[in-house]
C-alpha cells in the first residue's frame, strides 16, 4: 500500500459530528461527540496498524491534525514522500473547535504541540543535532501543513533544521518560510542553492521582518510558486524578484500594472479587497498567454465605464479554471463578455458573498443560458454560498433547477454540477432531477 487518503472519510466524520451536534443542543448533556474524540479514535485506529506504514509514499489526512499525529508518522513512515495535512475545502474543524485541540495538545497550544513535533518527520529531538543521518521521513519531498501564525518561530526553526537534512524536499506549506529560509541561512551559510520549488507565507498581521530577497534569490533558482501574504513592499520585492515564475498567489490589489512582468503566470490567485477587476481581466488577456487557472478573491465583477472599449471582451485561448471567490455582485454585461473570451473554460466556480449587493447584482438563470453557447467544454459548474440567506432573508444564489437543465442540454462534457444546497431548488426538484439522470444513464455528479 502506498498511498493512504483519507480525505472523504474526515470530511464525512466531520459533517456526521457537525450535524449531530446541532440536532443535540442541550446545554446539559455531557460526552458530546466532537472532533477532538474523532481525532482520537482515528489515531488509535492507525496507530494500532502503524506496522503498515512502512511502504507508504503519499499520506493524505485534511483535518483533525495533532502533535501526535506527526510524531506516529515519523515513527513509521520511512518511505513517505508526500505527505498533506491540508485541505482547501469549508468543512468545520479546528476553526470552530479550536478550545478541544487545545486542550488535548500535549504541551501549551496545538500549533506549538505539532511545530514542535515537526522535528519527527526529519529524525531529531529539538535542540538534538548530533545525529547526522536523519531517521524519520528521509526521502519526504512535498509537506502540506495546516497554516501555522508561528508567533513564537519554532515551526520556522523546525523547517530550517529539515531543509538542513532533507535534500529532496521540493515543497512546503503553512510555515512562514521566508523566517524559515532566513533562519536557515544561519545554520548553513556555505549551501549555495536548495530544491524547493515554492516559497509561502501568510503574515496575517504584518509583524514579520523583511526578508533579504537578493538571499532568497541566490539559494532558490528553482523556484517556480510564490504564495505570501504580507506587507505591499515585502509582496511586490518578492514577486519581482522571480519574474518567470508559473505560480502566483498574493495580495496586490493594483496588479494590472504589472502583468507584463510575469508573463509565463500558468495559475493565478488574487485578494483583491472588493475592487473592479475589469482592466486586471484585459491585461492578462494580453500579457499572460499562458494562463491556466484564474482565482480572484473579493472582486466585483462588472465593466468599467470610463471608455467604450473597456467593453471589450479579454481573450483566455487557454483558461480551463474560472475561480470567482466572494464576489459582492456580477454584472450581467462584464460576465457575458468574460465568458465570451473563455473558449477552452473546463471548470467555473462562483462562492457568493453572504452579504449580497441585490441593486447590482444580476447573477440568475437568464444571465446562464445567454452564456451557455460559450461552455462548449465545459465540464464543472459549481456555485456555492456558505449560507443560503443572507441577514435580509435574501436567496444569496437566485439560480433555479432551470439552470441545472440548460447546463444538461447544452453542455456535453458537463460531468459535475453543484452546489444546489444554495440555490433556488427545494427537494421536490432535485429528486425529480436525479431520477432524469437515473433514466438517461448520464455520467453526472449532481450535490
């Protein structure tokens, strides 16, 4: 057995416990299940197995991730090479249940309980450098970590000793990794370049020094990923830096004046705090000829009026991945042209703000079927809001089961089509759908 996921089953466990709880409210009920009780079985369950292990190269487990969990990888996953403790996805979790994992971390909070665990999965015991060989992970080359503030840089200093030891790891997430390259530096000053391929950080309140980007230069020639949310100077010296490089994920919120720079761009991700987009979507167009996938965060979606041809569609000959995250409203007119420049489009995902601006907002089952001509291949549609009204008691998505239908007549490669929780549907419809589906034996995943 070499790979071990176990993604769909935490998400199912999770959702399972989420929803028990809401049904059981009683403020006097005792030995609740939560997720601090899943995590706990889930260990025992693995750990009773870990003889098991030894083979495994790629282990994935999103959620409920603990001290102890990295402390039994490290003890018995010697041929792991990728290993994910991280997952993009809404369900409830540590988020919401911060104060169970807390309590069940063996030492102060649970992000200093698993940075302090980091240290198995390279063979050491903090402040234990005597060993040469490490003992833990040795061939690991991709860690995916839930995101660590890492106020007190142990998860930093855990990574610097690991690029020290780990002469195969490509890519890391979840650690403030500039702190850790810095950090590096002084451990070992004569390593002229390292492997890692990506460079991330979420400095969330701005407290971080700037890192010595001419450094970071030098000892990352293959770097290809940035994903770093810091201060606009520390962001736009970085990214400057590493012209060439396919993968970008910031914040920079005037980046239409420097799309020219990063014109090999392959994936695209923005926080763009609620501004138009419409000159951003025309200069990438133009410049970024590459561009494969496209993710604005916070952006309203409409058509500058300042000149006619801001009109103009922008042209994507190679976007297969539309991301829309949050947008306020989406007009009718900056949408229809947008899609009308999305030829190859495979996947378009819209998730609604929960404070919808219904003035402006034109986003409905007219505004679909007059853009179906343009979702030749396409083959996800997915539009989801985390609450189905918002707090004036308004349909955050006015789609209807008429949307669902145009998409199935229209559309030949459509294979997924969700999430109609949110939507203008009731019960009756989707049942009515899903036998449709039965019957005409459609290969078609419909949530």
């Amino acid at each position: 057995m070499k790979c071990v996921d176990l993604k769909e089953v935490q998400h199912l466990l999770m959702n399972w416990v989420d929803s028990t709880r809401l049904a059981n409210r009683d403020p006097k009920a005792e030995c609740v299940m939560n997720h601090g009780q899943v995590e706990g079985a889930m260990l025992k369950v693995v750990g009773q197995r870990a003889n098991k292990l030894h083979h495994v190269e790629r282990l994935v487990w999103p959620h409920l991730v603990s001290g102890e969990l990295l402390r039994l990888i490290g003890g018995h996953c010697a041929a792991l090479q990728e290993l994910c403790l991280a997952c993009d996805c809404q369900v409830a979790g540590r988020d919401e249940d911060e104060n169970t994992f807390t309590l069940m971390a063996g030492n102060g909070t649970w992000e200093d309980d698993v940075a302090r665990a980091l240290s198995s999965l390279y063979g050491r015991v903090p402040g234990n450098f005597s060993v040469t060989k490490p003992t833990g992970c040795p061939k690991l080359r991709k860690l995916i970590l839930p995101h660590l503030e890492d106020e007190n840089g142990i998860a930093a200093s855990s990574l610097a000793c690991a690029l020290c030891v780990l002469p195969q790891l490509e890519y890391v997430s979840g650690i403030p990794m500039m702190s850790a390259l810095m950090k590096f530096r002084g451990k070992n000053s004569a390593a002229k370049s390292i492997k890692l391929r990506n460079i991330g950080d979420h400095d969330l309140f701005m407290r971080r020094p700037s890192p010595n980007v001419s450094y970071l230069k030098e000892i990352l020639p293959r770097l290809d990923s940035i994903d770093i949310i810091a201060s606009p100077a520390i962001t736009r010296g970085l990214a400057q830096m590493f012209p060439n490089i396919t993968t970008l994920k910031i914040e920079w919120p005037d980046f239409e004046n420097s799309t020219k720079l990063f014109s090999n761009l392959v994936t695209l991700d923005l926080i763009l705090d609620y501004r138009g987009v419409w000159q951003l979507l025309r200069n990438l167009g133009k410049h970024c000829r590459a561009l494969k996938s496209l993710t604005l965060r916070q952006p309203s979606l409409l058509v500058s009026d300042d000149h006619e041809e801001g009109v103009a569609p922008p042209k994507f000959a190679t976007l297969e991945h539309f991301h829309l995250f949050r947008s306020s409203f989406i007009e009718f007119t900056a949408f229809k042209n947008l899609m009308m420049g999305c030829t190859n489009l495979k996947k378009l995902h819209l998730t609604l703000s929960n404070d919808r601006n219904y003035i402006v907002d034109e986003l409905g089952d007219a505004l679909i079927r007059n853009v179906i001509p343009y979702f030749g291949v396409l083959e996800s549609f997915k539009i989801e809001s985390l609450y189905r009204y918002n707090l004036c008691m308004h349909l955050n998505c006015t789609l209807s089961i008429d949307t669902v239908r145009c998409l199935i007549k229209h559309c030949p490669n459509i294979s997924y089509i969700g999430h109609l929780d949110s939507w203008d549907v009731v019960d009756q419809d989707i049942e009515k759908l899903m036998e449709e589906i039965k019957q005409q034996n459609l290969d078609l995943v419909v949530q």
